[in-house]
C-alpha cells in the first residue's frame, strides 16, 4: 500500500510539473490576445474532448472498480467452500473424516502462505494446485453405505466443484485487466484534455497555471487509482487472503491444533 501510495504521489507530481511547463511554454509561443480572441471556438471543441474521455474514464474506473470487488467476492466464496467441505467431513467416518480435514487445511494453509505471494509475481502455486486434487481425491475415496452418507457424498462433491471454480476465477483474474489499447486511449486523451487548456486566454497567468495544475492533477490521480486497482491480486492494493485466515482461525478455533 505505501508503495502504491509513494508511486502514485511521484506521478501525480512529474505530471503536474510537466503540465505546467507545458503552459508556460505555449504562453511564451502564443501571445495572450490570440489565445483570448479565440476562446469561444476554442471552449466548444473541449467541451467535446472532456465529454469523451470522462467518459471513457468513468467507465474504465467503473469496470476496474467492479473488477476489485469481484475478485473480493470470489476469493472469500472459495474459502467459505473449503469450510464447508471441512465442516462436512465431520461427518463422515474415520479414516475418511481425518484425510478429508488435513487436506481440506493443507490447500488453505498452501493458499494463504504460498499461492497469494506468488500471485503477486502473476503465477499460481503448484502445490495449492496439488493440495486441491488431493483433497478431492480424499473425498471421492469415501465410499457411502446408506442414503444419508451418499447425499452427504453428493454435498461434499458440489463444494469441492465451488472451489474449483472460484479458485480459476482467481487465477484468471491475476493476470486479466484493462487491454493496453484502452490504456493508449486513456493516456493521450488525458495527455490532450490538460493540453488543449494551454489553448485558452486566460489573465493572470498564474491564474491559468492553477487550473491546469488542478486539472494534471486530477487527470493523473484517476489513471493511478485506474493502473492501481486494474489488476486485483498483483498490484499496491492487492485482495488480501483475510477470508482464507479467518477459516484456519475459525477451524483452529473448533479444536484443530
């Protein structure tokens, strides 16, 4: 997070230095009276340009926002499936009920200490892959006896196909994020909708030179905040494995050593 924070703060400022610069550069170029003489035509062509990239950034910001919560909610769905699968195990018979628990504990201790760290580099844990076959292999050696043990077979089955599902889900999401064309349009849209202020007669210059600081600014924080939030699980705010650790606290809590 602090990373995240110390990379955004040097954008947000390179970007207002240069903004600025731009300004004072074109102020130097194009005399004053010009730029006033022509701020009607000016001011409707803008009105245009603002128009489409606040939109193309709403909706960017939207998408990766729901993105964000959407890798949250899947995460805590397949935690909350492996406490199930756990839960149900209690259940069945020895041996069967021991194997199905240990495992069902080994792929959650595998995914909070292995397979988060290594999806910050963009990969997935071989052996939290490993832990998830065997744990569903330790449920499909039970073989029921009576109706009860085959619905609770049946149950055991369908968490088991949960965190599956949710568990490739997550993988997906690590590395699936906003297409880099989407991001050439959002850079020089922004680049264009703090330049085509340069434009505009505006006195005092300082005056011109706050607003366009004001607009860098704000264009530059929305596009880290955008970058930051694009990928879930490998970036500064990166979905933590809270839901993971509450299951190995919950079952720990249940007398699990």
């Amino acid at each position: 997070m602090l990373i995240a924070f110390l990379y955004g703060l040097l954008i947000v400022v390179i970007s207002v230095v240069l903004a600025v610069a731009g300004l004072r550069l074109v102020q130097r170029l194009v005399p004053l009276p010009k730029r006033e003489r022509n701020n009607t035509a000016t001011g409707g062509i803008y009105a245009a340009l603002y128009v489409m990239f606040g939109v193309s950034v709403g909706f960017s910001l939207f998408l990766t926002w729901q993105q964000y919560n959407t890798a949250r909610q899947v995460a805590k769905n397949e935690a909350v499936a492996v406490e199930q699968v756990y839960r149900l195990a209690d259940r069945l018979p020895e041996p069967n009920r021991s194997r199905v628990q240990d495992q069902a504990i080994s792929y959650t201790r595998s995914v909070v200490e292995e397979e988060w760290p290594s999806m910050r580099k963009g990969e997935e844990s071989p052996r939290a892959k490993a832990r998830l076959g065997e744990l569903r292999r330790s449920v499909q050696d039970f073989q029921p006896q009576t109706d009860s043990q085959s619905d609770l077979y049946s149950e055991s089955l369908a968490e088991l196909d949960e965190v599956e599902a949710n568990r490739e889900l997550r993988l997906l999401a690590v590395n699936e994020g906003i297409p880099y064309m989407v991001w050439i349009v959002l850079v020089i849209g922004g680049v264009l909708t703090v330049a085509f202020t340069y434009l505009f007669g505006i006195e005092p210059a300082w005056l011109h030179a706050v607003a366009v600081a004001g607009l860098a600014l704000m264009v530059s924080l929305v596009l880290h905040v955008i970058g930051v939030l694009d990928y879930p699980f490998n970036s500064g705010v990166q979905v933590q494995p809270d839901a993971f650790e509450q299951v190995l606290s919950a079952i720990r809590g249940g007398g699990e050593p």
